[in-house]
C-alpha cells in the first residue's frame, strides 16, 4: 500500500540483507560481542536495502532505540533482515531485525535485537535528493 508520499516500498525478500560470522576481534570484556559492532551492521543492513528500494547515494539520518535481548558471541552467524516501511520524499524507514545463529548443536537461532534506521538520499553537493523508486 502507498503511503503519504505516494511512494511503495517493494515487498520483503526472504534472505537477510546481509550475513556474517563474528569474530574474536569484536568481543567486550564479558566475552560476547560489542553492541557497537552490531549496530555497524544494522547501518550496512539498512543501507543494503536502502539500495535495493531504490538505487541512490544514502546517509543514515537517525536510528532510532535499540534494545539488546540476547547476546552474540564469538562464531554466531547473523542475518541481518531489512525491509523498508516508508519512503519519504527524501528519506526511507527501514526495519532491521537481527538473528543470530549458534554454533551449537542442534543449531540454535536467538532473536537478537530490532532497529529502525532512517535513511537519506543525497546529491552531488550531500544535500538530500529526491527519492525515484526504480
Ligand atoms: C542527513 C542530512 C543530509 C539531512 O540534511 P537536512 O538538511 O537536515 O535535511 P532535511 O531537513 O531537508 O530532511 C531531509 C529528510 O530527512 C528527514 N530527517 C531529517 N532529520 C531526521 C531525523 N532526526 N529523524 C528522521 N528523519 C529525519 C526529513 O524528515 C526529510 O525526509 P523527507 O524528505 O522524506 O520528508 C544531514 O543532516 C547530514 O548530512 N547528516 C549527516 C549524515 C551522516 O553523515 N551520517 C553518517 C553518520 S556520521
């Protein structure tokens, strides 16, 4: 359905965004991974469907509380899934959810957080640009 803006956010995909397997380097004192280092990739996430939206230049404008429920630890593959729920004239909302999946067995999969990112369209000159859905 299009929102105020007249513009609609293509549907969801299946796959994440992104994928990727955590690393040693990224741990805190406690062992399990920094949240900055999570919240670096719900930005790519949110930038990756930013994209797929509508191909532009983009900057992140606000991301909006974010509320870890589980930890992530070293060896955990998260998928990172991000689906835009409106499209401004310049801005795009984008909803990132965040899964982490055990290296345990049985595999084990932990809802790790969610995120709201708002995204803006740039020109040339960084100033913000109009958004022309593909
Ligand atoms: C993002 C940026 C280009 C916006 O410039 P601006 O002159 O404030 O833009 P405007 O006031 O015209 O707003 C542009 C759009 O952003 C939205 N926006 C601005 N501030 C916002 C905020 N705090 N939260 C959500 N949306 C916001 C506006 O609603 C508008 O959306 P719309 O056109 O869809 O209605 C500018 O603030 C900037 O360059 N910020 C730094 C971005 C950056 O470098 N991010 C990386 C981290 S360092």
């Amino acid at each position: 359905m299009a929102n105020a803006s007249g513009k609609t956010p293509k549907p969801p995909r299946d796959e994440p965004a992104i994928r990727v397997v955590m690393m040693p380097r990224d741990t805190n004192g406690e062992g399990s991974i920094f949240g900055g280092v999570i919240l670096s990739y719900i930005d790519q996430a949110a930038y990756v469907e930013a994209l797929r939206q509508a191909p532009h230049r983009y900057v992140t404008v606000s991301m909006k509380e974010v509320i870890f429920k589980e930890p992530v630890r070293v060896g955990d593959v998260l998928s990172l899934y991000g689906q835009a729920t409106r499209i401004g004239r310049t801005s795009m909302t984008i909803s990132v959810k965040v899964m982490a999946e055990r290296s345990s067995i049985p595999p084990e999969i932990a809802r790790v957080t969610e995120a709201e990112v708002v995204m803006v369209a740039i020109g040339d000159n960084c100033e913000p640009r109009e958004i022309e859905l593909g």
